[in-house]
C-alpha cells in the first residue's frame, strides 16, 4: 500500500540565494549538507525539500519566516527533535514527511510540535525505529491525519490505544514492522479505506469484520488462516493480497464484498474434497477455537464447502500460483462468473476440467503452466469454450494433446504457449481425428505461439495454415530441422520474431524466405560461419550468442539490407580469433547498431580469452606477423636461399675457372697467349 506525497512541478529549475532550487513557490534544498533550515529562502515558499541534509534539530524559529508552507519534507536527515514550538507558525501544513531520522530519541517533545498543526493530512513516519507505545503518542492528537505511514518501524503489538482519535484516516501503512498480534487496533478507524501490513509476522487473521475497507495488503507474512467474520454485512473490499504466506485453506470470505482482486501466490493452500489418494474429506469439519478474553468461542466449518459462503460474482483476478493445488472443488469457478485473470500456474494438477454450464465466458487470461498435467478436459459441442480468452499458458506439463477443436469458439486468442509439454502440431487438414496432436489450423487470431522443448521432429504438411502468426518459439528442439522447410510457407508474410535457440541449426539452412523477420533469435547452435542467407534478411535485432563463430563479415555493416536494418546484435560466448578482428572495428563505427552483450564478447588468442577492444601490446604484435602480408612473408622466406644458391655458385665458379678455360680452349682449338 504505498502512501502518495504531493508531487512536483515538471519545469526548469533556478538557483535561488541560499543554493537551493527554486520554481514558482516550491524550493528544493535536496543534498545541500545542511545542518538548519535556510533563513533566506523566498517568504511565499509553499513547499520545501530538505531531504539527504544533517539537520538534528527544527527549532521553534526554524519556519517562522514561512507562513504559506504546506508541504515539507525532511527524509533522510539526523533529526532527534521537534521543539514543541517549531509548526505554531506553519498552521496550514498539510503534507509532512519525516522518513529515516531518529525521532524515537525525543518522541514526546516531537509529539507535542505535531499536535499544533490542525490541518495536517499526510504524515510519514517511516524508519525512525519508534515502538507501538511511541507511535501512539506522537499521533494521539491528529484527528485531521487522512493518511499515515509508520512503515520500517519496530512496532510488535498493536491495540485500541494505538490509533485512537484518528477518525478521519483512509491510508495506514505498517509495512516491514515486526508486528505479530493485533487486538481491536482498527475499530476507531471508522473512514479507513486501505490497510497496509505486509512483511510482518502475523500468524493468523480471524474475525475479520473491517468493512468499509477497501484495500487489505496482508502479504509476506505467516498466515495460516484467515477467517471473516460470519455476518451478513455488504463489505467494500475490492482487494486482498494474501501471498507469499503460509495458507493451509482457501481464505473464508465475506459473505457479501466487492471483491474483484484475490492474491493467493505463494501458500501452502489446496483443497481437501478430494486427495491425490482418492481419499475425500467432504464430510470432515474443521473446529477452531477463539478466545477473546473472558469468552470462548468454538466455530465449526466445512472448509471445502465454505466457499458456498462467500459471493464471488465479482472477482475478476484469482492468482493461486506456487501453492500445493491437486484439484478444484466442483463448480469452484461456477461461482466466478466475472472472472477475466486466472493464475494456477505452479502448482500440483493432473487435470483441469472447465466447467460445463458455464465455461468461464469473460476469462481473457488463463495460465496452468509448471503443473503436473496429463489432461485438459473440455466438453467439446456444449457451447463456446473459453470465448474471450486471449493469452494461454500450458507450459511445463506432461501434456500429449489438447481435446479437438477446444479452439473453435476462442474467437479472441492471440497467444498459446505449449513449451515444454511432448506435443506434435497435427498436419494436413483431416489427418488431425486419432492423432495425438494440437490443431492450430485456422486460428485466425493467434499471433504469439512457443512451442520450445516440445521434441519437435522433421513437421510435415501446413500446421500453421490458417493463422496470421508474428511471434514463434521453436527454441530447444534439436531435431526439429531435419527435413525441408516447407512447413513455414503459411508464415512468410506475417512472421516477424522467430527463435530457433538450440535447434541444430547448421549455416546452410535458409531461412531467408521469411521475409517479414525484424528478430532472430540463432542463439545456442553450432554455427562455424555466419550464414550468407542472413544478408537477405531485413533483421532489427539478431542473436548469435554461443556459437562457434570465428569472425563475422567485415562488411556486414554495409550489407544490404541486412546491413541497414540491423539495429540490435548479440555476439557473446564465440571463440573470435584475436588476430581477425576487423569485423569489430568496423562494428564499433557502425552508426546505429547497438552490442548489448559488449562487455562479454571475447576473443580467443592461443589458450587466452580476451576483450576484443583491450588486447595487450604483445598479442597486437603476434598478430601483426600472423596477419603480414603473404608475397612479403614469401619473399622474405626465398631472400635468403636466393643468396645461398648465388653464394654457392660463385665458389663453384671460381674453384673450376682454370677448368673451364682449359676446357673451351681444347673444345675450340684457339691458342691463348699468357
């Protein structure tokens, strides 16, 4: 439940003579390192910032040169005191922020200032470690409070003494308190409206009879139980947040509410009409016994059946993920005809059987994901199925197929997620009868599909004829390329993001016939060479993370049209050969084209993974020779036999002149004179 402050003008800001900001009558003073309140500040200031300062005092002077303040706000200083004089001047303030201080030092003087101030509204008193008895002190007087935070306290017991004379309160924040029983602390509080006790330690909530509230935030506590009060009263919550708690039993509601909002997320909650076993426990009763000082009072109730109790007609939201759900009571979401968002995801279910009479017609949202099931029941032919549905989620389970045609009257779907379940996509039209299969055929609205880890292989036919598909996931099916790719010719012009993480993708396969892709998800595979089908592609966003990637087209910023589309390009956990990194550099001018993954690209020099755009003096050297140019090496490499060769035929030639002579002059019998 968070507690609102008055906000701020959106406009420039100007310095003002005490180093403060000023626009129109609001001064901000924030992180000036003062140890008072300026005396120089415009006398029509109406409202002032001091927080992150050091002020340990607000003296009976201290805001006596404005009169017209009603918002001030002094979080984080080192405030210890109030001197009972310091508001006599500030009469209209309504709005006054006091978080993180330490005004449990000198409460009661604190105490006596606050009591001069008749039109304040909103006060927080968050984090100043002030126990129950101390809160009860400083807010005995504020009968004009509407809304009050003692939030980041250390408040253990709350009582009728607590809060007493605040009549006119619609907020109370007690959140991340340490607070573990509570005895009749909101009867006074006859406006209130949103109640705020999350991240304490309450155990239980019995007798709940709070009916003009509006807005009860119980989560992150240890509730095993929570039970309304049995009257027939009409009772104005609209939103219960139960979760993360420790909830055996479905919350006993009120018999009369509101209620569109049901937070159950993170319990221990199931439903005891029938057991994994096969046991039932319909006729079982619960007995709880409730002492209320002299008197003791023992309530019998059939928790299974106390659900008949309580009008849900108005629930829109029921989140009951991460509990421990076998089942669902017979006609339990009969009961909720207004529901739009249904949360079981999480939990223990082997089966899901919509109801017959009337199936859930205004549900948009369903997600059954991470359960256990092996089946989703329908009754096909009774009437629409699930007509306003738009997102479902069945992913993680151990389903094979869903009952035939449970598509044929959901005229709103727009996305089914089937990861991780053993399904197939049934084939050609009127092969689907007898097979265990998913027919998506002509759904004309579904648009986001993810069928990842399914076990996918080699799919035949036109599974997706009939659907305008945008989004794909065909990620974690590693034998799923192994034929042609004439099963996507139904999605090449609507498809725009594709996964294909983890599918054996090898560099040869062409997926440039997918005209319409902006995002390409080829992450987790083997490539050794970017695939030149890319270059086809007018991508915006492209992932290659762990491949085998070498080195990228030094030109791919120049590739049309890849090259001009690309706007987002992973390229971490490839081992990049250090010495041909021209591709980078040319990546880092590339005006437009974003690396979000920069900091974890590496590059591979011998057993070194390095950054490619910090490589030390030596590798820079080592790659220079592996990367000289091959006719320099070459000749650099013949020079010196060249020589040799010379070297050895001068002495060869000197050592065997005189022969040589001798031997042309007998060969061509012309004397020689010496």
């Amino acid at each position: 439940l968070a507690v609102g402050w008055g906000g701020r003008m959106d406009a420039a800001w100007a310095p003002s003579p005490g180093g403060c900001e000023l626009v129109q009558s609001i001064m901000d003073c924030t992180g000036r390192w003062l140890s008072s309140i300026p005396g120089n500040l415009r006398g029509d200031t109406e409202e002032l910032f001091l927080d992150d300062n050091t002020i340990q005092v607000l003296h009976n002077a201290s805001l006596l040169l404005y009169p017209q303040l009603w918002h001030l706000s002094l979080t984080r200083n080192r405030l210890e005191l109030i001197e009972p004089g310091a508001f006599l001047s500030s009469q209209g303030l309504e709005v006054l922020s006091l978080t993180d201080n330490l005004l449990f030092t000198n409460y009661s003087l604190t105490a006596a200032a606050l009591s001069a101030l008749p039109a304040l509204r909103m006060l927080d008193l968050a984090g100043n470690q002030l126990r129950e008895d101390m809160v009860s002190v400083l807010v005995s007087n504020l009968s004009s409070l509407e809304s009050l935070s003692v939030a980041r306290n250390i408040i253990m017991r709350l009582d009728s003494s607590t809060f007493t004379n605040l009549t006119e309160l619609l907020e109370l924040n007690l959140e991340r308190n340490y607070i573990f029983e509570i005895d009749n602390a909101f009867e006074g509080l006859q406006r209130l409206q949103r109640l705020n006790l999350a991240y304490n330690y309450l155990p239980c909530l019995v007798g709940f009879d709070l009916t003009q509230l509006r807005v009860l935030n119980l989560s992150n506590n240890v509730i095993e139980w929570f039970l309304t009060m049995e009257i027939d009263d009409l009772f104005e919550l609209e939103v219960l947040d139960l979760s993360h708690n420790r909830l055996l039993f479905f919350p006993v509601l009120p018999r009369q509410s509101k209620l569109h909002s049901l937070l159950l997320q993170d319990n221990r909650m199931s439903f005891y009409q029938r057991l994994p076993n096969g046991t039932s426990l319909a006729n079982v009763t619960m007995q709880f016994l409730i002492i209320d000082g002299n008197s003791t009072n023992i309530t019998t109730v059939r928790l299974w059946d106390e659900l008949c109790h309580s009008n849900l007609s108005s629930l829109r939201l029921l989140d009951m993920s991460q509990n421990e759900v076998w089942g669902l009571p017979d006609d339990f979401l009969a009961q909720m005809p207004s529901l739009t968002q249904l949360k079981l995801n999480q939990n223990c279910l082997e089966a899901f059987h919509l109801p017959e009479e009337d199936p859930l017609a205004r549900l948009t949202e369903l997600d059954l994901s991470q359960n256990q099931l092996v089946e989703l029941g329908v009754k096909v032919g009774a009437g629409d199925i699930l007509p306003s549905l738009q997102l479902f989620n069945l992913s993680t389970n151990r389903l094979q197929a869903l009952p035939p045609g449970i598509f044929t009257h959901t005229r709103k779907i727009t996305t089914l997620d089937l990861s991780y379940n053993r399904v197939d996509l049934c084939p050609q039209p009127g092969e689907a009868e007898g097979l265990s299969c998913v027919d998506i055929r002509g759904v004309e609205t579904l648009s986001h599909l993810s069928l990842a880890g399914c076990g996918l292989q080699g799919m035949v036919g036109r599974p997706f004829q009939g659907t305008s598909l945008m989004h794909l996931d065909l990620s974690d099916n590693r034998q799923l390329l192994s034929g042609d790719l004439a099963w996507l010719q139904d999605l090449v012009l609507t498809l725009q993001v594709l996964s294909l993480r983890n599918t054996s993708l090898s560099s040869t396969t062409d997926f440039s016939a997918l005209s319409s892709l902006v995002r390409l998800d080829l992450s987790g595979n083997c490539l050794g060479a970017f695939p030149a089908w890319l270059g086809a592609l007018r991508l915006c966003s492209l992932d290659l993370r762990d491949n085998c990637l070498p080195a990228l087209p030094r030109d791919l910023p120049q590739q049309a049209p890849l090259g001009r589309s690309l706007r987002e390009l992973y390229l971490s956990h490839n081992p990049y050969n250090c010495c041909t990194l021209g591709w980078w550099d040319a990546l880092q001018q590339a005006q437009g084209l974003r690396v979000p993954d920069k900091q974890e690209v590496t590059c591979r020099h011998g057993p070194r993974a390095l950054s490619p755009g910090a490589l030390p003096q030596p590798v820079l050297q080592s790659c220079r020779w592996q990367t000289a140019n091959l006719e320099l090496l070459y000749l650099v490499l013949a020079l010196p036999t060249c020589l040799t060769l010379l070297v050895a035929f001068v002495v060869v030639f000197l050592m065997l002149k005189e022969k040589l002579l001798k031997m042309v002059k007998n060969r061509c019998g012309v004397s020689s004179p010496y």
